[in-house]
C-alpha cells in the first residue's frame, strides 16, 4: 500500500494539488461520490476496490495507477 491515497486519485494530486477542492466546490465528498482521498462512504475507490485490498497487494494497487489518469478536472480512466 502507497498510503491512505487510492491510487485513482495519484494523477490528479500530480496535475494539481486543488483539484479536489475545486471539483467538490468545498464540500467533502465530490460530486461523484469521492473524498479527497479517492473513497466512498463506504472506502470503495473509483475504480472499485476497497481502501483494504490495497494494503496486501501491491500489484492491485500498481495496476490501477496505471489505469488511471486525470481529465476535465477529475480522475479518470
């Protein structure tokens, strides 16, 4: 695991560091549904898979930062 950030999000944080503040228009989960840190209320990330499953697999977590990239001031695939 890389840390509490889902790896969804990673491109976006690397594009710009307000990105969520923006697209959330200051509210804490964005318009899709997402924290900051890239997460449901239940810990399920955009690309659907739980905050835990990235703890224990390395691999998940590599491939799905692969997947994802950063567009029209969100993540996305």
């Amino acid at each position: 695991m890389r840390g509490k950030y889902s790896p969804t999000v990673s491109e976006a944080y690397a594009a710009d560091q307000n990105w969520h503040d923006t697209y959330a228009d200051g509210n804490w989960y964005d318009p899709d549904g997402y924290d900051s840190y890239g997460y449901d209320e239940n810990d399920i990330d955009r690309a659907g898979n739980h905050e835990n499953d990235y703890m224990s697999d390395e691999d998940l977590y590599m491939d799905v930062y692969s997947d994802w990239g950063f567009s029209d001031g969100k993540p996305s695939t």
